[in-house]
C-alpha cells in the first residue's frame, strides 16, 4: 500500500515539473523573440479575442499577426497554460488558432491584394 503511495507522488510531480517546464519553454521563446514587443498590445488583444472568442480579426491585425508563427504559437500555449482558461478545450483554442493563422496568410498574401 505505501509504495502505491509513494507512486502517486511521484507521478503527481513529474506532471507538476512537465507543466513548470512547458511554462518556462514558452516564457523563454517569447522573450528570446521579443515577442511581446512585435505586437502592438490592441493587436495582441484583438488576435486573443478572435482565437478564443469571435473568430474574426481585422486585416490590420493579420499583417502584425504573421510577423512571427514561432512567437503566435508559443503566445497562445502560454495563455491556455494560464488557470483561468483550464476550462476551455485546449484542442478547440489550437484549432482557432491555426485557423486564425492560415486565415491572416491567405489574406496578407492573397493575389488580389498585392496586384
């Protein structure tokens, strides 16, 4: 029965090291990509509101958006690692994400924008 015990501790902080770790990766890419000083604060606020809320975002937006997928992508972990979104369906957030992404691609590139 201890060693049941003595299992459960252990797995409980190596799932504990694994999300301090996955937050500190995160932390570390934004800050060795200037990350949050790419985006101006109404873009960022306005990309968070369409990954976890509307789905829309401005073509103004999308072209401060595609400066930095390494920088998108590590900003979204990071606020979906945040408690207040333990309820939302990481899997769902990811998908917005790429979405919002491959969206602002087509858009900023699009034939009939550059012609």
């Amino acid at each position: 029965m201890a060693s049941l015990h003595v299992y459960s501790v252990l797995v409980i902080l190596f799932l504990t090291c694994r999300a301090v770790m996955a937050t500190k990766e995160n932390d570390q890419i934004i800050r060795e990509n200037n990350c949050e000083t790419k985006m101006g604060l109404p873009y960022v606020l306005e990309a968070s509101t369409s990954i976890f809320v509307t789905g829309s975002i401005s073509n103004k937006c999308c072209g401060e958006l595609v400066l930095g997928k390494v920088c998108h992508s590590a900003l979204v972990n990071r606020t979906l690692e945040n408690p207040l979104f333990k309820d939302i369906s990481a899997a769902t957030i990811i998908a917005k994400s790429i979405q919002t992404w491959n969206n602002c691609l087509a858009l900023i590139y699009s034939p009939s924008l550059s012609a």
